[in-house]
C-alpha cells in the first residue's frame, strides 16, 4: 500500500489516455483500495479505517533518533490507515528544519517494534472543519530515510488530530486536511486528506492530489 505512487500510477495514466475519469479499484496486501479519478486528472484513494496505538514509542526514544532535545518534541502517538505510522509532534518548521535523523537508530527501532513510518509534523493553522499541517515523513521502516509525499502517512495524521479533539468536522460531516511535505528536501509538495465522521467516529478517510510527471521516456526490447 503507498498513497503517492497510487495517486502518479493513475495520474501517468490518465495523462496518457489510457483511462478517463471515473471510480477504479486498487488490489493491495492493505484490501481492495477505491481510486477516483475526477475530470482534471486530480487522484483520490480511499483508505482502510484508522486503527490506533498500535505502536508505543517514548518521547526520551524518539528525540536523539531525531537529533533534538526532549523539550522540542509535543507528543508523540501512533495510528495507522493501512501502514503502522508513530507521529511525533514538534511545535514548529524550524524544529522540522533542524531534524538529524539517526538512519541506523531509526532503521533499528522501525524493526523491532514494526512501524513503518514515523512522521515528524508541526501545525500550521486550523478552523473547523479545515487545518494544515507540515510534515517530514521518516520511512526507515519501509527502506526509505525519507519520502517527499506520502499518502497513507497524511491519512493517519489527520485521523489521528481528529481522535485527539483538536479539529471538529463542518456542518456537512468533513474535515479537510492540507499536509505540506517535501519542503526539506527540496521537493515541496502537497496532500489533501478528507475524513467524514458519522455519530463522532470516522466513517471514511480519502487522499488526493495531482501528480507531475517528471520523467517520459520509451523502452526498446530485443
């Protein structure tokens, strides 16, 4: 299951006509994904519902894997939309900035406790229904040090915000979550989660956004 090369995967293809708008499925070892592609080449996927505390990190574990200080690090938690995310919480983009990740203590920690990524967000603004958040996603978990888009972990994120109580869904059920990502490593980018909640709870949980195609080329077989 990976949220930006599903939304690049159908992108590529509706770039290249080989699907028009309309609702697809996605067979993945998470379940069966629903993808929706809209008229302007813009990707949603559905997630599995969120599951939470899954995984038990401490602040005084994470903060040197991070290079930082306990004090700097709000709180840490895990959820989970389909890959197991730990999500440690620091007060601002420049304690994003100044992150010194520990490749082997976070490869080593991601192992033994089985996560898969640990993402490292500050908030950004918020009203109801509506937030933003920045994110540095940290996958030694999955063989990556770090991704500059990440669709499963922003899904977790804003289920995870939405369970804390610290952002209340629209009159219409929704709550709408801009997480920017890639910033540090020069590959800025943006992911759109929506949650709608039913009787409190979340009933669905979707990721979207456009994809850029960054590289075309042919393949000659012999």
């Amino acid at each position: 299951m990976c949220g930006h090369v599903t939304v690049a995967i159908f992108a590529a293809m509706f770039e290249d006509e080989r699907i028009t708008e309309g609702r697809y499925e996605q067979h993945t070892r998470a379940g069966i994904i629903p993808v929706e592609v809209d008229s302007g080449g813009k990707i949603w996927m559905s997630q599995p519902l969120p599951r939470f505390d899954l995984n038990a990190v401490s602040v005084a574990e994470a903060a040197p894997l991070l290079g930082l200080e306990s004090k700097a690090i709000i709180d840490v938690a895990s959820a989970s939309s389909a890959l197991r995310h730990v999500f440690v919480e620091v007060p601002d983009e420049q304690t994003l900035a100044r992150l010194r990740p520990d490749d082997e203590g976070l490869r080593g920690l991601s192992a033994s406790r089985g996560i898969d990524t640990i993402g490292v967000w500050c908030w950004q603004s918020g009203g109801q229904g509506r937030l933003r958040v920045r994110l540095r996603d940290l996958c030694h978990g999955v063989g990556d040090p770090e991704e500059a888009a990440s669709g499963t972990t922003n899904g977790a994120l804003a289920c995870h915000i939405h369970r804390a109580g610290r952002i209340d869904a629209a009159t219409n059920g929704e709550v709408r979550m801009i997480g920017e990502q890639g910033f540090e490593m020069g590959r800025a980018s943006r992911v759109e989660t929506i949650l709608t909640e039913h009787s409190g709870n979340i009933a669905s949980v979707r990721v979207g956004g456009h994809a850029e195609a960054r590289l075309k080329g042919q393949y000659f077989l012999k």
